[in-house]
C-alpha cells in the first residue's frame, strides 16, 4: 500500500467522506497492527511513523497552499489531525485483535498470546519484592518459638 495509497486515501476522504468507509484499504492499517504484534514490537513505533508523515505531510502541503487563507489551512490540520487518529484506531484494534486470539502449542493445547506473557511478566516485576532477612534471622512468627 504504502505512503502513495495513504496520501490517495486522505485526498479521496477530503473530497467525499463517504469514500473512506467503502475505500478496500480500511483493512491495511488493521494489518499493520496486526503485523506489529507478530513481530513482537508494541504500537509506539508505527504511531511515532504515522505522526512523522503526517507531520511531512503538513510541511509540504503549506508550501504548496501558501497562496491560499488561514481558514483552508486549519481545515487542512484539522483534516490531517482527524485521519491520522482513523488509521491509529484501525491500526490498534487490528493489534488488539490479534492480542486476544488464543494461541495453539504443538500439542493443540490453547496458549496465552506472546502480549499476555508480556502483560503478566510486567505485572510480576512490578509487584513488590520481599524485603531481604540479616543472615541468621529467624522469620517474626517462628522468632517466639
């Protein structure tokens, strides 16, 4: 698809809204969400892409509107701010979704997903540790014996 596909998709909304929701590329930024957790990487860096091109985009767009008011300017930003917050969603459900799918071990027993392992282990290292005994010290409820 591709940054050509998007920049086609953001044009094609601007001018008829209704076309995005018929558009075949709604499932793309699903897919790379999907993609994203399979190749084991959280949503930070395809977010940080999008809202680099979009800020790329926003750049080459006030050169090439210079000529034009302030009010197309900020329904522009404001058209840019509202796309980039679509295909993030699309693209974190698509994450979501494949988080929740329960995986199968070789023996066909259902395993957690790779992103539940990684909830629970940042679950289990944030809870609190025991505190360390002296050497010799008897635990307080054994200590009256």
């Amino acid at each position: 698809m591709g940054v050509e596909g998007a920049l086609t998709r953001f044009v094609d909304a601007i001018e008829d809204p209704s076309a995005e929701e018929s558009s075949d590329l709604m499932g793309t930024y699903a897919e790379l969400g999907r993609l994203e957790f399979h190749a084991g990487r959280s949503m930070d860096a395809l977010q940080s892409a999008y809202r680099l091109g979009a800020r790329l985009a926003w750049e080459r767009f006030i050169v090439a509107a210079s000529n034009q008011p302030p009010e197309v300017l900020y329904k522009l930003a404001a058209e840019i701010f509202s796309y980039i917050d679509r295909i993030s969603a699309e693209s974190v459900e698509g994450f979501l979704a494949e988080q929740s799918v329960p995986r199968r071990s070789a023996a066909g027993a259902a395993q957690p997903s790779r992103g539940c392992w990684r909830a629970a282990s940042r679950a289990m290292r944030s809870c609190a540790r025991p505190p360390k005994r002296r050497a010799g010290a008897r635990p307080r409820r054994l200590r009256a014996w």
